[in-house]
C-alpha cells in the first residue's frame, strides 16, 4: 500500500472520526490530473513498455497491473477504502457477498475439516457449507445463536473455522463478540464475523479480536441499491491465499461496481447515523402499537440481547421485524398498505423496504420448516432508509390502523426466547 499525506489508516497517524475515514481513507491526496475522484480503469488488460519490465513483474512481484482478474486500479483503491474502515491491514473484494464467503472457504478448508455456525447466520451461507462443501467432506456444525457452551463444545481438533453473524437477519440476535474470539484464540481456530447489518459504523469485530470480518457490501456498504458485491477484511497473511483464489475462481467486481462502491462508502456513517434513527423510533412505536404482537430490534429493553448491544454496538441499524396481531393475511395487508417502502428483498439502501419472509425469503420451506427457524405467517421484515423519521411513523401508523381490530383475547405476548 503507497503512503498517502493524510493519516487515514489504523496505523498512519492520529485516530480520524468514522465520516472522515468514509471519505478519505484509501485515496491518494493527490490524484492524475488533479482530479478530486479517482478514475474508472475500464481496462481488462496493462501493458509493459517493454521486455524488462514483464522480467521485473514477474521476478520481483512489482506493485502494478497485469489482468483485470487479478487486480484493477479502481479496485484497488475501494479495497484499501474498505480495510482502514474496519481498521484492518487487507480487504479483498468480490462480486457478490456469497462469492466473497465461497471463495473465502474453498481457500481455508479441506476434506475432513469441520466448521461450525451459529444458526442464524444467513441460510444460503450455511446451505453452502452443509450441502455443496459436504461433498468434498467438509463437515458443518450448526449450534443455536448465543449459546456458546454448546458452541464450544462443538469444537473438535478437525475444526478449522467459526463463524457468527451479528446481529443476524432477520431475528437481530446480537452475540457477545469478545466471548466469540476469546473461544476462538483459545481452541486457535479462524474466527469469521459477518457484520454486513452492523457495518463499521456500528461494530468493528477486528477491535475486539476476530480474525475475520465479510460484509455484503450490496447491501449498507453501497447504500443505494445499486450494485453487487462482497468483502472480506483482516490480516495480509491470512488474506493472501484469498486473494491467490479469487483470481483462479474469478468472482471479481467490475470498475463501474468499485466505483459505485467507493462512492456510496463516503456517506456510510452519515446514511447509518439515520438508518439508525428511523430503526430506533420505528422499533419504539411498534412495541407500543395495540395490533403488533412482537418486536425483534436490539435497540428495545425487551429484545433478549439487549444489554449486549447497548455495551458493544454505537447503533442498531435500520432493520427491524415484527409480527402483526392477526394470520398471513392481515401482515399481507400491512405490507401492501404501507406507501413510502417498496415491497422486496436486500436491505441497506436509502429508500425503505418491506416484505413478508413467508413468501418472499422462505416461501420454498414447509410450515415445519418456517417454524424450526422462527418464521411465522405474521411476520414481517422492514429495512428502513433514510427516508425523514416522521413521515416512515406517519405512514406505518396509517397502514396499521386499516388492519381489523384484534380479537378482545389477545394480548401481546412477551419477547420470546429469540428476541
């Protein structure tokens, strides 16, 4: 990494605020043609002046470009954006946040290696482990989140990676990231956190000694809806092997994407100060609503991890759950009755989301299925923008009094085990 004249990183000077990091980590002062922004390389191929120079590349692996599956300026700059953030010394980027953990683990792991999870981690990433890399004979363990004397107890010589999301999507479950690295160093197993919901404005798992942090970067890192990508951040050393195979597997980002990328990351901690304003007061109100049932929000007293949250998070983000007083039915009728948020998947951006995880995200399990991972009919998922506080209030308020009366028998229930 080339020095830069503003102390941005870690280890290059004095401790700069999460808003100036956003903006200014990675770049270089000044830029070719004195341009403010760093350039779009939309080149798949750097050419040599000559013989000599390919000799010195390849003899004595100079610092420059060769193919555009190997490294790109543009990505360059938005990894080193991406590292000193999350106060780490590497950031290798991808195409997707899936492309960033497939690629991650093909690199660690082996046959007879065994892998352990919390099991509110993203489904897709613990289906790829226990479905595609048991047919290499890699072996998963799936432990209930925050239960970590099981956690360890699933821990074997044969393990070689632990992994945790936090908070985890969509019951927001907030693990005790310390108690996390601490079984990690202790067993000197890789520990991984995905903390694509925290992002580093919320919480920096490398601070507190996880080996490892992976973002999907699609979703709050971007912010605006409007591209793909995947991270993963920690030390040079155990990032190298990585590196080595994203350019064998090639789950690159384009130069456009690493743009968009570096873009959307100068207003990180300005957008995540209100994706975290209008999470906290949505959360509030719902919890009060006579036709909510429940609220998941680490923000909220009742939420079961919320002393957890309250000494390791600076925020809870913009994502919330909650289930309506009522069936399928009555949350559908929500979901269409809302004006500001549109209905779909992701999360992060700056306009509001909402869906239905019953048909949305898990329309393709069974009943059983839905309930063994704590999926009800009622249950909805908001992922608030950065839409103004009053008018996200005014318009839930709006749609929830369009819904029936609950029966004069129900009472909201207290928070359950996962909240």
């Amino acid at each position: 990494m080339e020095p830069r004249d503003l102390p941005v990183g870690p280890s290059d000077g004095p401790s700069l605020g999460p808003s100036t990091r956003s903006v200014h980590a990675g770049e270089d002062r000044q830029k070719p043609h004195h341009a403010i922004t760093d350039a779009i390389y939309l080149s798949s191929t750097f050419t040599f002046a000559n013989n000599d120079e390919v000799i010195d590349f390849v003899t004595s692996n100079a610092s420059r470009h060769e193919y555009g599956r190997y490294s790109n300026p543009s990505e360059q700059v938005v990894e080193q954006k991406l590292a000193e953030i999350e106060g780490g010394e590497s950031a290798v980027l991808f195409a997707s946040g899936m492309s960033a953990l497939t690629t991650l683990m093909l690199a660690k792991l082996q046959a007879g290696d065994e892998v352990v999870f919390f099991d509110e981690c993203y489904h897709r990433s613990r289906e790829f482990c226990a479905k595609h890399l048991a047919k290499f004979g890699v072996v998963t363990h799936q432990v209930k989140t925050g239960d970590f004397d099981a956690f360890e107890k699933a821990i074997s010589p044969k393990t070689k990676m632990l992994i945790a999301e936090c908070p985890t999507n969509p019951h927001l479950s907030v693990i005790d990231i310390d108690r996390f690295a601490a079984i990690g160093r202790r067993h000197k197993v890789t520990t991984l956190i995905d903390a694509t919901l925290a992002t580093p404005f919320n919480l920096r798992p490398l601070e507190h000694g996880v080996d490892l942090v992976m973002h999907s970067a699609t979703k709050y890192l971007g912010g605006h809806n409007d591209l793909l990508a995947g991270v993963v951040i920690g030390s040079a050393k155990v990032l190298e092997d990585v590196r080595y195979l994203r350019g064998i597997v090639g789950g690159i980002n384009s130069p456009h994407a690493c743009y968009l990328l570096q873009r959307g990351l100068k207003t990180l901690a300005l957008r995540m100060q209100q994706h975290n304003k209008n999470g906290q007061a949505l959360a509030e109100f719902l919890a009060k609503h006579s036709k909510v049932d429940r609220v998941w929000y680490p923000g909220l007293p009742s939420h079961r991890d919320f002393e957890t949250a309250r000494t390791q998070m600076a925020g809870n983000g913009g994502l919330l759950t909650f289930t309506v007083k009522g069936d399928a039915r009555t949350a559908s009728q929500l979901v269409s009755g809302v004006r500001i948020p549109k209905i779909g998947p992701s999360l992060g951006g700056v306009e509001s989301l909402i869906e239905q995880p019953l048909y949305m995200s898990y329309f393709s399990m069974t009943a059983e299925q839905r309930a063994n991972v704590g999926i009800e009919d009622s249950m909805i998922r908001v992922a608030l923008g950065i839409e103004d506080t009053d008018d996200l209030l005014a318009d839930f308020e709006q749609a929830l009094a369009s819904l029936p009366e609950p029966a004069h028998a129900e009472t909201s229930r207290s928070a359950s085990t996962r909240s």
